[in-house]
C-alpha cells in the first residue's frame, strides 16, 4: 500500500477574494482611469491648440501606446515564468506604475520642446527630431501601462473562482470609468483655467500665459502620477500572497501546458488569421473593427474641440470626460440588466449603435449653436450609448463562440482592438485635418466633418452586424480557428 501524497493536494486553496478586496484591487484601474485622463483629454488638447502641432499627428503621439500594445502577449508570459519580489504579478504592476509615472512627466518635457520648436522654427530637420523623440515617448509610456497592466490582468483571472470572475471584472472595468471621471474633476480644479487662444497661434506667442500653463501642466504631471503610483501600492499589496490560486492552478493543469501555449504565443499577424478565417468571423471581425473606429474616432479631437468652436479653457475642456465617463458607466450598468435582457444581445447592439450615431449628429448641433450645455449632453449621451454597444458587443462574442475556440477568439480579438483602437484614434486626427484644409475658415464644418465620417462608420457597423448568424458562426468558427492552426504547425 502506498503511502505517497500528491503534491497538488498539500497546497492549501486560498480564500475566496471579498467584495472589499476587489473594490480595493479596483483602486489600481481607477489609477489608469485617471492617467488616461491626463494623456488623451489633456495633452491632446494642448498639442492641438496652444501648440497648433497637426491634428494627424498629434493622434498619431495619443495612439502609439496603442500600436504598441502587443508587448503585453510578452510581458503576460513573462510574469508567468519569472517571479520579481517573489510574486508572479504584483512586482510587475508596482515597477510598471513607477516607470509609467516617471515617463509621462518626461513625456510632457519633450512636448514643450516640440511645440517650441515648431513656433520658432517651424518643420526643419529639429523639429522632426523632437517629433520622433516625443513618438518614442508615448511609445514607453504604452509600454510601461502594458508592463504594469498585463500582469495585473492576469492576477484578476489568479485570485478569483470561475463564480466571481465577472463580478470582479465588472468591478474594476467600473472603477476605470469612475478614475476617468475624478480625474476630470480633480485634474480641473488643479489647472489654473484661462481662455482658449485661437487655435492658429501658438502659446509660445505669450510668454505670460506659456509661463502659466507650463508651470501648472508640470505641477499635474508630477503629483498625480505619484498618486496613482501610491494607488496601485494600496490596490495590489498582499494580495496575490494571500487570494493567488496560480501555483495551485499550475499544478493541477500541469499535463495541459502544451494546449494553453497556443493561446499564450498568439501573434498579432495569428490574430488576425483567426478573425478572417471563415465568413462569420470575417463578418463579426469586421462589426468589431467598424464599431471600434466609430466610437474612438473622436478620442484625439474632442477637448480641441471645445478649444477651438466654444473657446473654452483647458480645465473645462477636461471636465468633458466627467460627462462622457458618467454617461458610459450609465450605459454599461444599465445594459446588461435592464436593455440586453429586454432586446437581447444582438438588437441591443444595434441600438447601441445608432444610439452612437445620433450623438454625433447631437454634435453637430452643439457646434453649429455653440451651446455648451448641448455639448455636454452630447457628450453624455455618446458615453451612455458607447457603454450599451460595448456590453452588447462583448456579450455577443461570448455567446456567438463556442467553448472549445472561446479563449482563443477572445484573445484574437484583444490583441487587435487595441490596434483597431489605435488607428480609429489616428483617423480622427487624419480626417479633422482633411477637413480644415477643406472648410479653412470654420473650425465647426472641420470638426463637423469628423462626426459625420463616424456617424457613417457607424451605420456601416450595424451593417455588418446584420449580416452576423450565430448559429453558422458557432459552425464555422471552430472549423476555421483549427485550420488557421494547423497551418501554423505545418
């Protein structure tokens, strides 16, 4: 008779996480919540108006963290095979914050030097030199959010059961929109606010208020970043000690590591195999990509757009995403309990959907009565509409793909919206400087040209979605994902 123990069953399983701890853990998503403010709502809006830097290229600056998102596939495989300070995860997420706290302080830096460059001696060989420096800027700056956002992703799936994961996930995917939202009101109350300059003249023309403005956008730089460095301490420490299941996991699952490498090694190029591979997927991928640009199509130009047709200050213009972040977790909660199980999954993305549309035409409407209260609703109501497209959407991807393929569907599809989101981000700079050239003397038909063009890639969307069958995509996808494989072994 044999007296040996399996190893796995002298693991002791953890405790379960309690509500408290998740709302705590969600305190590190808050964090991002508010460094995204601080990137995309408030140095957009300085490059495009007090720097008068393009349109085009200043989206091209907001979404290199985006083109740069697939180092995340790199760094999720690293924290699973090494350990720093002892843990899996939560080394990683506390050196990503430090390193991302200091680079965008020194991001802002080479800003300043860009748009010095450009008022002084306009596009020479210097100034694309600070253009390329400050590309690679941002480009770090997406890096180090990866670095620190990757692994905290995957202590999310390490100290939560099957039954709570999606409690915790829409916990923390809130507190996001809640970070955006106090971001916004604090971020406000820090700037000191002046009048928008016209969006042709440069600040660097006035020493006085480039003094100010500089002095105050460091001062924003420096103490929240260190705040959410310290949020992000408080969020993760002990935790993974104390709730990780990934040891034990490890273990048990040991025989299965040859399945789960597949997915772990998936290459963007890989990804985008996989979401072409049959007509559905191709069909689903294509809503996706549409849906994407329609909603983020206006993230590089809304706060210049208060600039420039309202003429209102920088706090103000960074108080829009308070609306827009209010309106999205409206949208989010309300979706999943009371429109999706009223309409179901697919017709309560459509709605969604026109519902972005809409906005956009409400837009138009703001801009042409130069009403900011019209503004504000507008902006409300996008975030509430972007909120029910994007339950929907998610809701449908899981119910459209069957179990076997789901993880790497999902997985495909994370690794190109983020690049989906990227150039959605980068077309709306494209498509406001096309419109300038277009309209030269009215900033509300160039700004109008954009939502127009997102209203149209809107309805496109609800096109393809249409054309969407759940039952033959779960027929095909299966088939497809495995030859698109397959290929990849031979």
């Amino acid at each position: 008779m044999s007296n040996q123990v399996n190893p796995v069953e002298l693991e002791v399983v953890p405790p379960k996480l309690p509500l408290i701890q998740m709302f705590r853990i969600g305190l590190f998503q808050m964090g991002l919540g508010i460094m995204s403010l601080l990137i995309a709502g408030l140095l957009n809006r300085i490059m495009i108006n007090e720097l008068t830097i393009p349109a085009t290229l200043a989206a091209v600056f907001i979404a290199m963290p985006l083109f740069v998102s697939p180092t995340r596939v790199w760094f999720g495989q690293t924290s699973d095979a090494k350990t720093i300070f002892g843990t899996h995860r939560s080394g990683y997420v506390w050196i990503g914050a430090v390193i991302f706290a200091i680079v965008a302080f020194l991001t802002t830096q080479v800003m300043w030097q860009l748009g010095r460059s450009v008022h002084e001696i306009g596009w020479n060989g210097v100034t694309y030199g600070w253009a390329i420096a400050l590309a690679v800027m941002f480009a770090m700056y997406g890096m180090s959010i990866s670095l620190s956002s990757t692994p905290f992703a995957a202590m999310l799936v390490d100290v939560s059961d099957e039954e709570d994961r999606s409690k915790l996930v829409g916990i923390v995917w809130s507190m996001l929109m809640v970070g955006i939202v106090i971001g916004a009101i604090v971020v406000s109350k820090l700037l000191q606010c002046s009048e928008a300059p016209p969006s042709n003249i440069s600040i660097y023309a006035d020493a006085n208020n480039l003094a100010k403005l500089q002095g105050t956008v460091n001062f924003v730089f420096t103490v929240i970043p260190v705040a959410v460095v310290g949020l992000s301490l408080f969020a993760t420490y002990g935790i993974e000690q104390k709730y990780s299941r990934y040891k034990l996991r490890v273990a048990e699952s040991h025989i299965l590591n040859g399945t789960t490498a597949t997915e772990d090694k998936l290459s963007l190029g890989k990804a985008l195999k996989v979401l072409t591979a049959s007509k559905q997927t191709g069909l689903f991928f294509s809503f996706l990509l549409m849906m994407t640009i329609g909603i983020f199509m206006q993230d590089a130009i809304m706060e210049p757009f208060g600039g420039a047709v309202f003429g209102m200050s920088i706090c103000k213009t960074t108080q829009l995403n308070a609306a827009f972040g209010t309106g999205t977790l409206i949208g989010l909660s309300s979706s999943g309990f009371l429109i999706v199980p009223r309409l179901g999954k697919q017709n309560s993305t459509k709605l969604g959907c026109y519902l972005v549309a809409g906005s956009c035409g409400l837009l138009l409407i703001a801009g042409f009565t130069q009403q900011i209260p019209v503004l504000q609703a507008a902006l409300t109501l996008f975030g509430f509409a972007s909120g029910i497209t994007t339950s929907g959407a998610l809701s449908l991807m899981l119910d459209l793909t069957a179990a076997e393929t789901a993880g790497t569907f999902i997985g495909a599809w994370g690794l190109s919206q983020a690049i989906a989101r990227g150039l959605a981000t980068v077309s709306g700079g494209v498509v406001l400087d096309i419109g300038k050239k277009i309209f030269s003397d009215s900033s509300t038909f160039a700004y109008s040209f954009v939502f127009i063009c997102e209203a149209a890639v809107m309805l496109l969307a609800v096109f393809f979605l249409s054309r969407v069958n759940v039952t033959e995509f779960r027929t095909d996808a299966k088939q497809a994902i495995a030859t698109v494989f397959a290929s990849e072994i031979d």
